[in-house]
C-alpha cells in the first residue's frame, strides 16, 4: 500500500506534474547538466515508488501510456523537416538491424549462461521479443508460445522493467561521456553542446522569446487532430484486415502510433512556414514526456524483481550486455554517430515512445521521426523473431 493511492488520481497528477517541473528546473543545474533531467525524474520515479509513496501501478499510468505519449509526439514532431531526415533515416535503418541482431545474439547468450529453470526458451525469447518491440510484443509473444503461468509473467515482467530503466539510464549516459566520445565520435552531440552555450548566453543577456498561450493552444489541438486521424486510420486498416482475415492487414490495428507520426509529419512539412512563426510546441511536448519517464521509472518495482526475479533479471543484464557490446563495436567499425547508435539501441530495446522522448530530451531534433519509425518497426517484426527464437533455443 502507498502513500498516495493507485485511486488517488489528483494526489498522482500532483507528484507527476511536480516532476515533469523538477526535470525542467533540474536542466539549469550542475547535477541535471552531468546527468540530465530525464535521469533525475527516472531515478525520482523509482525512489517514489520504492518507497511506497506512489504505487508502482495504477489507472493513471494507463493514461499516461495510452494518451499522454500519443499527444507528445506530434508536438515533438511539428519541426520535422523531411529534407533533413532523409539523410540520417537510411544509415539508422542498418544501424536498427545490428542492434536487433545484438538483441538476438545477447538472448541465446544469457540462455546459455544463465539457468532459467523450465520453459527456459520461452522466458528468453518472449523477452527478446520485448526487447526488440515493446509491452505489446512481451504480451503477444508469451500468448504464442502458451505461457500460461502468471507468477512466471510477472516476475518476467518484473524483470524486464527493472532491466529497461536502468538501460535507458545507461542509453542517455553514454552519448555525454568524453571518454566514449573519444572512442566513438559524435558531431550530433559536440553541434547541441556548442548550440546550448549560445542559449545560455542569450539567456544571460535577457533575451527570452515570449510565451504565447494562444498558439500553445493550437499546437495541442492539432496535435489531438493527428492523434485522432492516427488511431482511427489504424482502427480501419485492422478492421479491414480481420473482416478479410489477413493477419499482417490486421496488425495495422496496434499501430496507431505509426499513423500518428505520419500525420503529424504531413502538418509539419505542408504548414512548415506558419508553424516557424510559433513557439513552445516542443517544450509543451517535452512536459509530456517528462510525466511519462517519471511514470516509467514508479514502475520499477526493485523488492519484487529481487524476490521473484534474480535469475530473469541476470539473463536481461546479458542480453543488454552483449547487445551494447554489439552496437558500440558497430559504431565504431562503420563510423556510426554514437547519438546515432544509442539513440537506434533506444528505438529497439525499449521502444519508440522512449526513443522520440531520450531524442528530444538530449534535441536531436531530427532523429526525433527516425527514432518513432525504428521503434514501430521493432513492433512489427519483435513477435516473429520471438516465435522463431524459441524454436531454435528449444
């Protein structure tokens, strides 16, 4: 039982919001600067929940899954320029393939060195499923393979939560290391760095553009308009798929975030010129994403994972392990940008949600689309490679 009730929707929306500010603020200290804010309202989110003062689950965290994420990305979104994206979309595109191959490649390494007990192929390969998709592949793969019993899922699920935080934590780290830098170059990053000093110089003389309500306003309705059009489209395209029994048709009616990103890139580059005349849009999306990695941290559920899950979450650090070991050696042999490869690792291992959100968080602005795309993509083919991995462990 926590302090404040999973029912308490005004005492979780207070705690919430309150760290979607402290990830703003925190952006302007020393600590938030060496760690960012996204770390700190993650690590935040744990302590809350661990501490029994919000629940590790709860209603408003489905909202917050199922709505809030929706309505950041177009907003995210809204300076997508397409002629720019082009460029980085293809190499990211080889980039997603070796890092799911490293997914793959750190699963069949943790089965081996990692006793899972009975039905230790489909522990492992619904979890690579996960890890290459989402919740949603973790959900389908485990129903493909029978996998009937709930103790096992929830330690399993346990397990996988724990496991993706602390990688996400590791995910944003590592672009921020001099040290990896050096042995990965990253233009992206050293580009924002020299970009926020000249900010913050503005800042100092007193230079600070206007915040205008009204348009705030708008880019939020609009950005409910592409959500709109975003879900109904997938709930037609599935519908139409069931109706003439073609399963890939009807997969479509999963991914409404596939749409939504669309969508959201058509306003973006037909409406280019007038959208350059607002403000806030990202920043109001970033508010966004904040509640959502204070949300994702409170589900970390650390004392279950320890009591149910040591051996699952021994085979998650291996696989993540081997999977890292992969994508760095890929970066550095064909000259990858390591905002680039961390950023891909994101869209694979954890999903696009947390991709779009490390790519606005850290404002690489133009892998925001890219890292939406990779991470659909991941949705796409995550229970395939599940099914088939099981086969082949088993």
């Amino acid at each position: 039982m926590s302090l404040i009730a999973a029912e308490n929707l005004f005492g979780l929306l207070m705690v919430f919001t309150g760290l979607a500010a402290f990830g703003f603020w925190s952006e302007h200290t020393r600590l938030g600067k060496f760690l960012s804010g996204v770390i700190l309202v993650i690590l935040a989110g744990i302590v809350l929940s661990n501490l029994r003062i919000v629940p590790f689950d709860a209603a408003f965290y489905g909202v917050v899954w199922s709505y809030v994420v929706p309505l950041a990305i177009p907003l995210l979104l809204m300076r997508a320029n397409l002629r720019e994206l082009l460029p980085v979309a293809g190499p990211m595109l080889l980039t997603f393939v070796i890092a799911a191959f490293g997914t793959l490649l750190g699963a069949v390494a943790g089965f081996y060195l990692i006793d899972l007990g009975p039905g230790a192929h489909n522990i492992a390969a619904t979890i690579a499923a996960s890890w290459i998709g989402g919740s949603m592949n973790f959900a389908a793969t485990s129903q493909a393979l029978g996998m009937e019993d709930g103790t096992l899922l929830s330690a399993m699920a346990a397990a996988d939560n724990v496991g993706g935080t602390i990688f996400l934590v590791l995910l944003v780290l590592i672009p921020g290391m001099a040290l990896m830098r050096r042995f990965i170059p990253s233009p992206l990053v050293d580009e924002i760095a020299a970009e926020e000093r000249a900010e913050e110089a503005a800042a100092r003389s007193g230079k600070k553009p206007p915040v205008e309500v009204s348009k705030l306003a708008l880019h939020l309705a609009v950005s409910a308009v592409c959500c709109f059009l975003g879900f109904e489209t997938a709930k037609i395209i599935g519908g139409i798929g069931q109706a003439a029994e073609i399963g890939w048709l009807a997969n479509f009616g999963s991914y409404g975030v596939l749409f939504v990103t669309i969508y959201a890139l058509i306003v973006a580059n037909v409406f280019h010129r007038q959208i350059e005349k607002t403000s806030g849009d990202f920043e109001l999306g970033m508010f966004f994403m904040y509640v959502f990695f204070g949300v994702m941290g409170a589900g970390a559920n650390v004392a279950l994972m320890i009591e149910t899950a040591l051996p699952i979450f021994g085979f998650v650090g291996v696989m993540a392990v081997v999977h890292l070991a992969v994508v760095l050696s890929a970066a550095k042999l064909f000259k990858i940008d390591l905002a680039e490869a961390m950023l891909v690792s994101n869209a694979v291992a954890l999903g696009p949600a947390t991709a779009a959100a490390q790519a606005a968080a850290q404002r690489w602005h133009t892998l925001v689309t890219p890292a939406v795309m990779l991470g659909v993509l991941g949705y796409a083919v995550a229970n395939f490679i599940g099914v088939a991995l099981s086969g082949f462990l088993q």
